[in-house]
C-alpha cells in the first residue's frame, strides 16, 4: 500500500506498544533505521526518531516527560563519557526539531532480568516533541547536551496505516496530522510580571496590541520543567514579545550581570535589558541560562568527525 | 481550609463531572458565579467559566472542542438574535482568555427528558482554554462572536481541594499549576512555506537565528480547525515571525488582495507581504481572514450597555 510515510511521524501499521527483538528488527520496520546511534535524523531536517538505552547515567525517564542527553564523546569500549558533546549531528538534529516542531518517535530499550549485560529489546512508545535543550556538564565532568522530550496527548490519538494522502497538503486536514511547537506556559506570578511591564517587552519595547488589550510572553529565565527546578517567582520570570522569548529560549539572546543582551547571532551586545520599579531579576538565573543555553554559539555545527557517533545515544 | 482560589483554574473540593441542580448551585461553589449571564469574567482578566447552553444555534460540542457563541443581541423573551453582537462585557473576556492562556471553567446544561422547556441540571466539565476567536454572521443574520474552546489534557490531571500555596509563586511549581497559551500547529505544507521563504517573516523580513538554523513559524490564513476548515494547503499559510503571526491571528494585521498589510493598531497601512516565486497566496483566503478577524478593531470596548447581558451565553 502505497503511504506518505517520508520518516517523521508514525511508521504506518506499527502501533505504539509493538515490541521488537533487536535494533535490527527496529531499522527493517523503519522506526528507527540505523543500527547504532541513539539519533535518527540531520541538522537540516530535525530527527526521526530516538532510542532511550535507559544505559545513560543522566538520563531521565518520567514516563510522558524524558531528558535525554546527546550523542558523541564516549569511550566506545567503556561506554564512558570522556570528551566534551559538541552541537553536531544528532545533536543538531534534536534542537532542529525543537524548532520545527516535529514529532520524534521514541524507542525505548527493555531489559529482561537482572543482568545489565542482558540483551534488551525495543518497545515503540509514541511520538514525543522537544521542548528545550541545553548544554551541561555532566557526572562525568565532560559538556553533554540535553533534550526533554514530552509526549503530546494526540500521539496517543493517532492511527498508523493511513492510506494515500495527497503529497502537496490535504483539503480536510485532521487533527492527527498536525505537528505542535512552542507551548507557551504562563502562571499566575507570570501574569504579575507582564502587568508589571505593562506588556511591553523588556528587549526591545514592542508590545502587541489586540482589540481587548495587550499581549506578552512571560519567559522563565530559568525552566520551571525538570531539571531545572527553576521557581515560580518575578525574579525568574522576563516580560518578553513572542520573537525574544524565542531567541531567549534557544540562547540566540544571553543577559549578563549589568543586564547587558547579547545577541550571539550577531555577535554584538544588543543593548540593556528594561527594568520596571517592582521588578527584580535574580542575578543567579540569569547566570544559570547563560551557561546552559548559550553553548550552542560557541561552537560551529561544521568539522563534525564520524567518531562523534558512538552505539548508543 | 485556606487556599490560593482566586476565581480562575479549578475550584478546590469540585471535581471534573460534579453535577447541579441550577444556575443558583452552580453560583453557590463559586464554578459560574453569575446567575443569567453565559460568561463570567472581564475584558482586564479574561473569562473564568461559560456555561454552554446546548441552546444557541449557532454552538457546536464535539466533546474536548467547543465552538462557543457569545453574548448579547439576543430578545430575552424568544431569545432570537435580533441585533448584533459587540467585542465587549464576556465577549471581550474571552479574547482576554486568549491572549492570557489562563484556563476557563466549563459547564454544560444537561437536558431531562425530551422537553426543550424542561429545567437543565448542570454538570461541571473542567478547564478548557480559548484557542481563537473571530467573528461570524450567525444563521439570524446578525453579527455574532465565536470562540474555540479546547480541553487540554493537563486539565484532567489536575487535583483540586490544594493546600496553602504562598501568593508569590512556588519554588517548586507543579505541571498541573500552569496555564498554556499559543499552541503552534505545524504541517508538512507549513514546512514546505518556511523553507520556500527560508524562514523569513513576509510581514517584516526578521528571520531567527537559532545555534542550528533559523526558526519561523507557518500561520494558516483561514484556520485548519473547526469551523472554519481551511484546507492545508501553501496557498492558506503565510510564513511570519513569532510577533506578527500573533498580530495576524488577533486581527491586528490583515492582508488586502494587492498584499498591502494594514495595522489596525496604528491605523495605517504597513508595507506590502513579501512574496517568493513559488508560493502563491490564495485572495479567497485572505478575504476570509479579514472578514472574520479585524471586526474587533471595528468596534470601540467603551459605551457597552447593560441590556448586553442576556440570559444565556
């Protein structure tokens, strides 16, 4: 039967749940094609697909939500991480999806009795979108990149073994086939915040207009997600429009101590973060978010060497 | 028992499907607080609840989505619509809803027996949120307000009869105690449009830069969801950035057949839609978008009048 399968999305026929043998038995049902890495996917076009080994020590796994950490830098006999993760490869990819909002599938390793040796197999799990990523230094002392992942209720509604769909886009779209990005979350102390600004944004002094008032993004400086645990209060919490908090939140924008924005894109300090009387910005998150989100600049995406990828993420 | 209830999100000790008798019940625990009016809540604010009637006939119920009509114009004796609709009082709450993310409680009217006329109980149904709204000429021939409502999957999770919560925010804020806002869908016909303007707004000419590429989003002119049915195909999306893919789906921004922008904010006209060679925008679709969006800049907030309450929706 002929699908528009192209590699993002469900694998049509293969519901969530399937189990399979081994990494073989994943790539010949395309789930996830290669036979080793952990990613599935390139920097231009974002990933297909992940496989959760469970092997990684900084791996988190809370069901609907998983962080997941990049691919690259590890003895491939120890399985030890002993260089620094660079934004290459599948690295890439993953922040690629991040902004394209596509669905990543995610295969998770199962283990069958005590042995940590025992060969596991491979569960397909459903699609998951990336919501952040980051750099860290991990428990190995060595830069790693994180992702978390979370399952999006409507991958649970989804049915695989669709028939033909017309290649340049569909009259009646569902609700199925859509991708989702950018969930904005907003809380009570992050109303207080955009209020305290008047919705106007503290990078650049837009504020959008509707017809019953004014609109913002508060972002958090430092997530309120695992595992970051940053906290609910003003403090964390910027009055931004939607293109800044973008570039916030993928690091494009960093904001030192003086409240100096630099813009990494451009290579310049961009000008001084605006300030409002009530509202005071902890010094301490801001430090944090330049540390774990600006790494990506740092480093250019060419030069990739094949070495970077290793068994298992 | 002390807690952070404040009108908006879940009232603590009411459970999802608690049901009641009235309309006095209802405003008894504080789930819809007025005793006539459809919508509780205000322009400043946003809505806090709606009871959907079953009884306009221009709603639609298809379970977690909900195409809700607003208030006002309506004769209370036959309860016709015999006039039009103005963006004011809960209809102005409901954009407010919109722009905030903040969740808003739904009640349902539940019909005994066959009898039109006979009382409604009602039935608690949890917290969904406003994901668009516009205007519309209803089946009367009056201009009426419309709004998307969508319960999100978070609300079913959500515990109510929570403990103290201190009023500045939480150091350790839980899932369940955030609101969402601007959910961006994508398709592939989406991807298709960014890459075609390499992630440029047609509005401005920003462009994001994220470490691993350049991020844009796809807006749909005339929207895929219910009831509108846009097809998903290039002719109905316009690449924008974050900024002006909010003013278009607010109406602040909307698009003349030349491609001229207007900016209803400031009155004026802005500039022309940036083109590329391969997409070509269908007029039919931008027509829809300015006859069902920008009413709201037609029509001041101020000099709403108190007969504008009627007494449902």
């Amino acid at each position: 039967m002929f699908t528009n399968f192209d590699g993002f999305g469900s694998v049509p026929g293969i519901e969530v749940g399937r189990s399979f043998v081994n990494r073989r038995a994943l790539a010949n049902a395309k789930v996830h094609r290669p036979l080793q890495a952990g990613i599935c996917g390139t920097a231009l076009l974002g990933a297909e697909s992940i496989v959760v080994s469970g092997g990684y020590e900084d791996d988190e796994d809370d069901g609907d939500v998983i962080v997941y950490t990049g691919q690259g830098g590890r003895d491939p006999d120890t399985g030890r991480q002993v260089r620094d993760q660079t934004l290459t490869l599948g690295n890439a990819a993953l922040v690629t999806s991040q902004a394209t909002g596509a669905p990543v599938r995610v295969v998770r390793a199962v283990r069958h009795g005590s042995k940590r040796s025992a060969q596991p197999s491979y569960r397909y799990d459903g699609l998951f979108h990336v919501e952040d990523s980051w750099s860290d230094v991990g428990r190995s002392g060595f830069r790693i990149w994180r992702y978390r992942l979370v399952q999006r209720d409507y991958a649970k509604k989804e049915t695989s073994g669709q028939s033909l769909i017309e290649p340049i886009g569909r009259t009646k779209p569902t609700r199925t086939e859509a991708t989702f990005q950018r969930v904005i979350r907003s809380t009570k102390v992050a109303e207080f915040v955009k209020q305290t600004h008047d919705f106007t944004c503290q990078v650049c002094g837009a504020r959008l207009r509707t017809p019953t008032g004014a609109y913002a993004e508060a972002a958090h400086i430092r997530g309120l997600g695992q595992p970051h645990s940053g906290p609910d209060v003003a403090g964390n919490v910027l009055c931004l429009c939607p293109n800044h908090h973008t570039l916030f939140d993928f690091g494009t924008l960093t904001i030192a101590d003086d409240l100096t924005i630099t813009d990494h894109a451009a290579g310049t300090a961009i000008g001084r973060l605006r300030e409002a009387p009530d509202h005071q910005i902890d010094r301490a998150h801001l430090a944090y978010h330049r540390e774990h989100y600006s790494e990506g600049w740092k480093h250019s995406t060419d030069g990739a060497s094949s070495d970077d990828i290793d068994a298992e993420n």
